[in-house]
C-alpha cells in the first residue's frame, strides 16, 4: 500500500480553554504520528460562528490537519476522533494533486498577497 495525503477538519466546543484546546489537537496529532503519518500541516482557524446551532451551540473551535498516511490508518483515526466528546463535527478528505498543490499554495501564502492592481502595476 501507498500513503496518500489527506486532510482532516474538525470543529471543538467552544466551552474549552486555549489550553485545553492545544491539547486536545496535540492528542489527535501524536495519534497520527504514533501510527507512522507524517503531518504535513496544523491551522488553528480560531473561533468561528456555526452556519447552523451543533449540540445547541452556536460556535466552535475549528482545526485543520494536513497529513499523509496509509488509508488503513483513516478508520482508527476517525474511531478516537468519534469517542472524544469535544469534537462536534469532522469531515476527513482524500486530496487529489490539484488539491495537494493548490494546500501548498496556501501554506506558502500566495492567497493571502494583497494582488496588484492595474494601476499599480503600470507605475
């Protein structure tokens, strides 16, 4: 078997403390490591408003992770994720090459450029 690269994103109460938090990501994260993935990347994209109320909340911590793995560790890794009571809600992904580039275009920060504009290109 071959590793793929995928991406996992899940959402954590808002009851947690920043500590708290941290270590419950650490938790996931080493899980992953422990079984021999190798992470790519970790986003902490903060607290962010619900598009609709999850467990009669209406915010929630979002994470992202990065990583690559043999697709027999995705059903363990999903197991813990389901087990632990501060993940709301998770969505892991397959990344294909196009989404492989364009997750290291936006690590690189090329989205996050202020873009020229017409006018200020021709100075």
């Amino acid at each position: 078997m071959f590793q793929r690269n995928y991406e996992t994103v899940f959402i954590l109460t808002p009851v947690l403390s920043d500590v708290q938090m941290k270590d419950t990501v650490d938790k996931f994260v080493n899980l992953l490591k422990e079984e021999g993935a190798e992470i790519i990347n970790v986003e902490n994209w903060g607290l962010k408003k619900l598009a609709y109320p999850i467990e009669k909340k209406s915010t929630g911590f979002y994470v992202m992770v990065e990583f690559k793995s043999l697709p027999t560790l995705i059903k363990k890794f999903e197991i813990e994720i389901r087990r632990d009571e501060k993940v709301m809600r998770f969505l892991t992904t397959v990344l294909d090459k196009h989404a492989i580039a364009y997750a290291e275009r936006r690590r690189k920060g090329e989205f996050n450029k202020k873009t020229e504009t017409k006018e200020e290109a021709a100075k």
